[in-house]
C-alpha cells in the first residue's frame, strides 16, 4: 500500500451502543469535552431495546444517530466508519471514558508523521468510577517496545509490522484506537468473519498491525470501566477466544504462513492458561473441553488436573481440593523466598 503524506485535519468519532443507556451518557460528555472538537460524532444504535433512544435525543444535533439491526459491534463500528467523513476516525466502545486531551494528542501524531496508518494510546482500567493507577502499556514483557522511533513527548511509532509481537501481549483496545480512514477502508474495516465471540476485536488489531507507520501514544489518555456485561473482564473466556481467532486468521490470512509456528505456540499458551483459570474455579466441564483442544499437555502439572477432572464427582472434588491448596502453598513459598 503506498504511503500518503496528505494533510490531516479533521476526525470523526463514531461509538457503537447496545443496550447500555446508564453507561452512555458519560462516555458521550467525555467526547463532547474533547480539547478537539471532532467533525462528527456518530452513533451506531445496534438495536437497543432499553432507553437508548431517549438518551441519545437529548444531545439533539450534536449527535449522527445509525440505527442498525442488532449485530454485534463489529458491524455497528462498521457502519459508522462507512458514514464517516474525517480524514482519521477514532472509535469509542459506549462504556469507555476519554481524558479532554485524547484526540488533540492524536491528531498530533499525524501532524509529525503524516503517512501514519492507526495509533494507539496507553490505558487504565476504571473500577467503581474510579481511574485506576497501573498503564497497560506498562505490563509490556521485555523488548516489546523495541525499535520504536520517537516522534516527540510520549509518542512514538513502529516502522515495520507487530503482528507477532501481538501473540504473546495484547495491550491495544478499540477505544484507545485512531485510523486513517482511508486506510481502514483498504483493509476491510473491522474483521467480521470472526463473529461475536468474546475478544472478536483481536482480529482487526492483528489486521492493522501487519501495517505501518503504527504510532503508538504513551499516555493513558483513555479509561476502560469494568462492568458486569464486560466480557474483557473474564479472563477465561478471553483466553478462548483469542486462540480460536488465531487459529481462524492462520487458516483463513496467506501472510500468516511465516508466523504459523509463533501463532501455534500462542493458541496453546493461551488454552493452558484458560485451562488452569478452569480448574481454579472447579468448572471441570470446561477443563476436560479445554484439555481436548490441546494435542499434547506437556506440562506434568497440566496433565494431572486434566486427569482429575475425569474423575468421578466425589474423588474429584477431593483431589481437585488438594491440588488448589498445594498450588497455593507453592506461591507463598515462592512470595516468601523472594523477600
């Protein structure tokens, strides 16, 4: 794709909503109170049935309201990047909270690096209205950040593609997101073949990132609220969904073939890690679904706690009981012996 250094001005913002009236409000006046007024804002109602419609009426025209047949979120976001008309379009789930500053801070990325194709800011996790003090960004493993170019004060960019980086930590969320619209146009917008299944966004990070200039915003300019209908707040479930979206993109993406070992080997991370989260919850139903999409349990560990779930009720819940108690004594030993 080639590069364009085109001036950029304006962006518009579109914010997909599914029966979350109580929570929408503050994510509108947050948007509302940007530093940078937007060109537009528009609504994607993806079939509300609660009081969304009324919600929504009072902000009269400051609003572009879709209305659209309940289909999930990619679809919605969809919809509004198709009606969008802003050189860049940022998205905003209707339960996340922008700082004043955000998109004055990403508009400044492309007026150092025009040719950028999508950003993405830092974030922190908002709990009972209150904006938590650990940065994603922050929990990074070693070398991710590697061979970021600087662009000026806490903004930076990768030059090739992040793709594989991606597979073993996920720190960029649709809410923390800025794309050049025509762009995203280009490359499908959001990937729907995925579905709606928990973590479906991964699949359209993961197609943006076999791109660059991918600019990257070191400061959390944006709050995730942790709710009880908020899938990323289950770990498992997110867990499961990003390796069956791997495995889905492996077969389904012909550029994939060169990370095809890397992509495995996280799938299987990744159903481990969801397996162990099971067995700590005694879901032993899903320990033995989990176990069966794993060719090989190479950890001891693991094959045990399969073993266990295949036992008879009784003997089970005794044996499983145990093991959780001695995992639990490893981890004070360890804590004790690191101080």
């Amino acid at each position: 794709m080639p590069m364009d250094s085109r001036p950029v001005a304006s962006i518009s913002v579109v914010v997909p909503t599914y029966n979350r009236a109580a929570l929408l409000p503050a994510t509108l006046d947050a948007i509302l109170s940007q530093t940078l007024r937007p060109l537009e804002v528009i609504i994607v109602d993806d079939g509300s049935t609660d009081d969304t419609a009324a919600v929504l009426a009072r902000y009269g025209r400051r609003l572009r309201v879709l209305r659209v047949p309940n289909g999930g979120d990619l679809k919605a976001r969809n919809a509004g990047l198709a009606e969008a008309t802003g050189d860049l379009v940022a998205f905003c789930d209707s339960d996340d909270l922008w700082k004043p500053g955000f998109l004055a801070a990403m508009l400044r990325m492309w007026q150092v690096e025009p040719a950028l194709r999508v950003a993405f800011s830092d974030f922190v996790i908002i709990r009972d209205d209150v904006w938590q003090e650990d940065r994603k960004f922050a929990d990074a493993p070693p070398g991710f950040w590697d061979g970021l170019r600087p662009l000026g004060a806490s903004m930076s960019v990768f030059d090739q593609p992040i793709v594989e980086r991606l597979l073993d930590f996920q720190p960029f969320f649709p809410s923390c997101m800025v794309a050049d619209r025509r762009f995203l146009l280009e490359v499908g917008g959001w990937d729907v073949s995925v579905g709606r299944r928990v973590g479906c966004d991964f699949a359209t990070i993961l197609r943006v990132a076999e791109h660059a200039p991918f600019g990257i915003l070191q400061q959390p300019l944006v709050g995730i609220r942790k709710h009880a209908a908020n899938h990323s707040a289950d770990v498992q479930a997110m867990n499961l969904g990003d390796a069956w979206i791997l495995e889905h993109l492996l077969a389904e993406r012909p550029s994939w073939q060169p990370h095809a070992a890397a992509v495995r080997a996280s799938v299987a991370a990744r159903r481990m890690q969801a397996l162990e989260i099971a067995f700590a919850r005694r879901d032993y139903q899903a320990v033995r679904e989990i176990a069966a999409m794993l060719p090989a349990l190479q950890s001891p560990r693991l094959r045990l706690k399969a073993q266990v779930a295949r036992l008879p009720p009784l003997v089970r819940e005794a044996s499983g009981a145990v093991l959780l108690s001695l995992g639990s004594l490893a981890s004070v030993r360890r804590r004790l012996r690191r101080g």
